[in-house]
C-alpha cells in the first residue's frame, strides 16, 4: 500500500488523496516551513562529461556499502573544502549511485517539523543539504542525526566550505557524520593533462606548470576556463602567452 499521496504538486505522507510512491533516484524538493511537503524536482544539473578521480569513486563505494549494510538510522556524510573543488557534484554522483529517492532539503525547513515528517513513512531516502555552512544552523539537525526518535533510514549528504562554522558536537562523533571527504583545488591537479590533451593544445608541460604554479584556485571550471581561452587566443595570435590569456578572466594568480 503506498506512504504517500499527491495533492496537486505536493506529496506528503498519506492522510488522504490519491496513492502515490517515492520513485527511486529521482529528485524531490522538501520544503514548507511548519507543514513539510515534498514536490518533483527535475533532474541535477551535471557537467557534460565528469572527472572522477580512483579517491572519488572509493569514497562513494564505502559510503553506498556502509549504508546498505547497517542497521543505522542514519548515515551522515560532510563534503568539505574550498569552493569550486567539486563537492556539489560529488554529493549528486553519490546521492544518483544510491538508487534512493532523493530529498534536497530547503533551508526554509523547520526543524521539529522536519523531524516529524521522516517519521511518518519508511522508505529510505537519501537527503542533500547543500552549502550547510551556510543556510542551516546545524545544531538544529542533532536529534535527526543521532535518531532520537525513529525516522525512516537515511544517507545524510552535507556540502560545506567552512565547517569552522559548524557545531563542534558534529566533530569526531561517527555517529551523527560518519565519513567526511575535504576538497581542495589541488585535488584537481591530476585532471589538468587530460584536459589539455581533450582541447589539443601544445606545450603541454608548460600549461600543466602554469595551471598548478600560477592559478591560485586550479579547480576543474577555472583551469578549462583558462585552457579554452588560451586556445582561442591562440587561433588569431599564435604567440600569446598563458599569462596573456588569463588577463580578463576572473581567475586569481598567485
């Protein structure tokens, strides 16, 4: 018998309305500040191609084998680091290798209200609470995480840049954060010569020195910025330098 039903565009667990189940792997929003509803959401905004690393794709192992295997209420995961490393994504690829529903949850939610819904129903879920550090009081999410009260199962995905920012009462507790991944941009580094070989470009080690020596922030989005505009600018000027080509970007040097 289907939890849910589907009211209009919203789906809240079932008091009464047609019948209606989460379908797995697709994306719902959570929102509604006292009386938490659920409403379709489309597809993630993805690259067209994505650079996973071999640390990417073991940490998304470990994570979706631990979850299938407990008997936990919930499994947190933090995405930590600097911005533009790749956390948004990895916390999508995780949440879309799942197989789960997947909730993002608004900042606008209440917490008890919030609380109160996930124990209405019993399917697991997989929640995304993006730029935590930034629209969430994360003191707030305690009794969620150390499951107080039975809620339905759920893998907890945390995006977040600062986590000076976050309550010490997450740190070194596996139970409320289990695994925590931190990003920074030189994480990137190893994409640096495929991205180059996939444009063409010449003077390949040159590129690779300037990339990791010279862009303060080398993060996947700034370096193929850079690499495409070199390559244009090099179309009409064939001895234009890396330094000429990164002028106008809104890329920082070191």
């Amino acid at each position: 018998m289907s939890q849910f039903v589907k009211v209009g565009n919203a789906i809240v667990p079932k008091p009464k309305g047609f019948d209606y189940d989460l379908i797995l792997g697709k994306i719902y929003d959570l929102n509604d500040y006292y009386a938490p509803r659920l409403k379709e959401n489309g597809d993630f905004n993805l690259p067209e191609k994505i650079y996973e690393s071999e640390k990417d794709k073991r940490f998304k192992n470990i994570v979706l084998n631990h979850f299938k295997n407990t008997s936990q209420q919930t499994t947190g995961v933090l995405l930590a680091g600097e911005k533009g490393t790749g956390k948004s994504i990895q916390a999508k690829l995780i949440a879309k290798a799942s197989g789960l529903p997947i909730i993002n949850v608004s900042q606008e939610i209440q917490r008890n209200a919030m609380i109160e819904f996930f124990k209405n129903f019993d399917e697991p879920v997989c929640l995304i609470f993006d730029e935590f550090d930034k629209y969430f009081n994360s003191e707030d999410l305690l009794c969620l995480l150390d499951g107080i009260e039975k809620t339905t199962k759920m893998l907890i995905i945390f995006t977040c840049n600062d986590t000076d920012k976050l309550s010490e009462y997450l740190k070194d507790r596996c139970s409320r954060i289990r695994y925590i991944r931190k990003f920074t941009s030189k994480d990137n580094a190893s994409f640096i010569p495929e991205l180059i070989d996939e444009l063409g470009l010449e003077n390949k080690e040159d590129l690779i020195t300037f990339c990791e020596n010279s862009i303060k922030y080398p993060t996947i989005d700034n370096v193929k910025a850079f690499l495409t505009e070199y390559k244009s600018l090099k179309e009409e000027k064939n001895d234009i330098t890396p330094t000429e080509a990164v002028e106008f970007l809104n890329i920082t040097l070191v």
